[in-house]
C-alpha cells in the first residue's frame, strides 16, 4: 500500500523530507538487489569468469550502507535546516 500524506506535498517539511529520503533508501535498496542478484545468478548459471564481480558487490553494498547510515541516522530533518 502506497503511503499517504495527509496535506500537500512540501519538500521543506521535515516529515515530509524523511520519508522522501527513505523511499529513495528503499528504492536504492531494491534497484541494487535486484540487478546485483540478477548478475549473480547467470555469473554462476553459466559459469562465467567474472573478476570484477565480487569487488562491484562490495563496493555498492559497502556505499547502500553509508547511504543507510546519512538517512537513518546522521540526516537532520529539523524544522531550521
């Protein structure tokens, strides 16, 4: 189910902001599971040699993770920002 918003979109609103912020953290989550799986699964269906494959798994977690980091934790959504 979709969210709702109760009054006009406004993206100097702090709450509005946040969740802004984590839908786009939720997409991002989703885009690189599913590509990253999307590679995986034919790497090792077709056994292809891939040796970049592991290094570029690690490098976008590793930068999903800071990402994760910035709007869970260290985002200030006040109302003075």
């Amino acid at each position: 189910m979709p969210p709702k918003w109760s009054r006009k979109p406004d993206r100097n609103d702090p709450e509005y902001r946040r969740l802004g912020d984590r839908i786009n953290l939720a997409f991002h989550l989703a885009l690189f599971s599913a590509i990253n799986s999307g590679i995986w699964f034919f790497a090792i269906l077709y056994r292809w040699d891939l040796p970049w494959l592991t290094p570029v798994t690690g490098t976008w977690a590793a930068i999903w993770l800071a990402h994760a980091i910035y709007v869970l934790a260290l985002a200030d959504y006040s109302e003075s920002a």
